[in-house]
C-alpha cells in the first residue's frame, strides 16, 4: 500500500508531517501538488478518503487573493478552483491506501497508519 503525502516544501507544518513520517521509518512517496497540481477528480477522491468537503479543505486565506468568494461558491466550483489554483488546498494530506488524514496538527496523520 502506497504512503503519499502531498507537500509544500515552503511549509513548516508540511515539514514536520513530513520527519514525523520519516522518524517512523516510513518512506512516503512525496507529491508537490503546487507542482503537480491535482486534477478534479483527483480532488473528489482525495476528499472522499479524508471525509471532508471542499469548504472544508480550503485554505481560506488565499482564496481571496485569487479574487474568490468561497461562501458564495458550490462544492464543484470549489473544486474546479482547487485544480487550477493548488495553493487553495490545505496542506499536507497523507494518503495511505483508502484513508487520508490532514497533517494539522502533524501527529494526526498517525491516526491512517
């Protein structure tokens, strides 16, 4: 079964999911979604595992930033936001096989392993 985080370097919370899962000696395959970001339906997905909604996920400060007014926007907007824009996906999720967790804070990830 596949161990996956979806990471930003740049964050230090990211970070520290990241050594919490490594001083486990686990060696998760790491995706830098703002690189790579994910795709719609791959969004869909991902909050499936993680039993939350769009609005839920959000980083909340950057949607306005992005000129977006998340309150006023449906579940598949937001969504479609979350493609074209990564940097509006909380960070970091930990994916392993059908369960997902947000590493906020980082030892709830343990929860999926």
């Amino acid at each position: 079964m596949a161990l996956t985080i979806y990471h930003n370097p740049r964050c230090s919370t990211s970070r520290k999911t990241l050594a919490l899962l490594q001083e486990q000696g686990l060696k998760p395959r790491i995706v830098q979604y703002l690189d790579t970001p994910l795709k719609a339906d791959e969004i869909k997905v991902l909050l499936k595992k993680l039993k939350l909604t769009a609005h839920e996920l959000l980083r909340r400060k950057e949607a306005p930033a992005l000129g977006l007014d998340p309150a006023t926007m449906s579940e598949t907007q937001l969504i479609a936001a979350m493609a074209k824009h990564p940097i509006l996906i909380e960070r970091p999720v930990v994916v392993n096989g059908a369960k997902a967790a947000l590493g906020r804070p980082p030892e709830s990830v343990l929860s999926i392993l």
